[in-house]
C-alpha cells in the first residue's frame, strides 16, 4: 500500500507525463469513471441509511452521486446524466422520498445539499437551488438548541456558538473529512449562484487550526491508509495493473 500511494505521488511531483496518458487497459480515468457511474444508475436508486433512529442518504453516497453527476457533465454523456437527476426527483418537497433528505445540523448529513446544487448547475431547476442552499445557507447558521439536533454532532452547544464566533461553521469538528465535505457544500453554492460570498465560508481557516489543536495526532494518514485500502479492495484488478504498467 505504501509503496503504492508514494509511487503515485512520485509519478505527479516528477510530472511523469507519459504515466498519466498512456494507461493500462480497464484503467483509463473515463473508463473506470464510467463504470462507477453506471453501477450508480443500475442501482437504481441511492442507498438509503438507517442510523440512530434517523433514515437517510448516507455521506458517502451524496459524494458519490455528486461526483457522478460531475463525471457526466465533464464527458458530455447526457444519457447518465438525465439518469442522475431523475433520481434526485423523489426527494424534492412534494416526492415520496422527501424524509428521507439528510438531517442538517452535522457535517456528514449537510453534504447531502451538494447533490441539488450540482443538479441546478446542469438543468437550472430552481428547486434543486433553493433544496441545496438550504443545507449551504444552514451550515454557517447559529446551531440548535434542541439536544435531539445538537446532539448528533458530538460537540457540545456552547462549543458550536463558540466555533460561529470564531467565523467557523458551528458543525466543525476538527476532522479531515469535515474539510472536504464542508468545501465541497459552500462551493457547490457559489458554482450555482456565482456569489463569491460563499467563497468566504471554504475552510482554509479550520484548515490551519485543526493542526495544532488536533488531539490525535497521526489520524489524518490513518484515514489515508483507509480510504486508500478500501479502493484497492472495490478495484482489485486495476491494481496490478497499475503496479506493472507503471513503474
């Protein structure tokens, strides 16, 4: 694994260009993303989640759906992406679906609001902006007071009113994924409106706080090594494929 991750980053610091267009065969980045994308479809419908007595669509797959709807309008495959967005329709106010959205007082829930934006960015539904702004808008909003909401952030009331303060998002937690997840939302919004006041909300902040103040140090390559593990283990061939073909 590790000869693997330092091989790859060799490969773009050295600006091994001929490694990055000349690909083994079943690995060529439109392939895979193709086949990604298409298993998102034949699915159907995304996975739905049930956790602490809450159902909904889970981090992972709002990345995922996003991401495709992305991959689609990148190579121009109207077809996938009709089908992206056809999925979405369930989940508007008037859908069957539409209890199912993502809670929005926690980071892992609010990137569900990514999937509507990315959708208005592509058809200009304005009711995939208002949905999307909604969970952006609510991100940087004072937290609730509510136990049952707050609680599920693990992060005490009057440390989310303190992080707001601060200019943070109240749903900061300090962890890797919240840079992601929480960029990926408040930049999704400014994609959808070119209002360059979202461009405030991109955590470069808790970027560089979280790196004193972490309290588990070396976590951050610990999800590396998981992530990177668990993508080798969906894609086992393309893995000595790579490993061969590009030393």
């Amino acid at each position: 694994m590790r000869k693997l991750r330092n091989l790859l980053i060799f490969s773009l610091l050295c600006g091994a260009g001929k490694y990055l267009t000349s690909w083994p065969d079943g690995c060529d980045p439109v392939q895979v993303g193709r086949g990604i994308t298409q298993r998102f479809i034949d699915k159907g419908k995304p996975e739905i989640t049930t956790k602490k007595g809450m159902t909904y669509v889970k981090y992972t797959i709002t990345s995922e759906w996003a991401n495709c709807l992305e991959f689609a309008r990148i190579i121009a495959d109207k077809d996938m992406e009709n089908a992206l967005i056809a999925m979405f329709e369930p989940f508007y106010d008037s859908g069957e679906k539409a209890a199912f959205r993502s809670h929005k007082w926690h980071v892992d829930y609010s990137v569900f609001g990514a999937v509507p934006l990315q959708i208005y960015c592509l058809n200009s539904d304005p009711r995939a902006l208002a949905l999307g702004l909604d969970y952006a808008d609510n991100q940087w909003s004072e937290p609730s007071s509510d136990p049952a909401d707050w609680s599920l952030t693990k992060v005490p009331y009057e440390k989310q009113l303190e992080w707001l303060s601060q200019g943070y998002s109240p749903q900061t937690r300090l962890w890797i994924d919240d840079m992601y997840m929480i960029t990926f939302l408040q930049l999704q919004a400014y994609r959808a409106t070119g209002d360059s006041s979202w461009m405030t909300r991109i955590p470069g902040k808790p970027a560089s706080r979280r790196l004193p103040a972490h309290r588990m140090p070396g976590a951050d390559f610990l999800q590396a090594e998981i992530i990177s593990r668990e993508l080798l283990r969906e894609f086992p061939l393309r893995r000595s494929a790579v490993v061969q073909d590009h030393p």
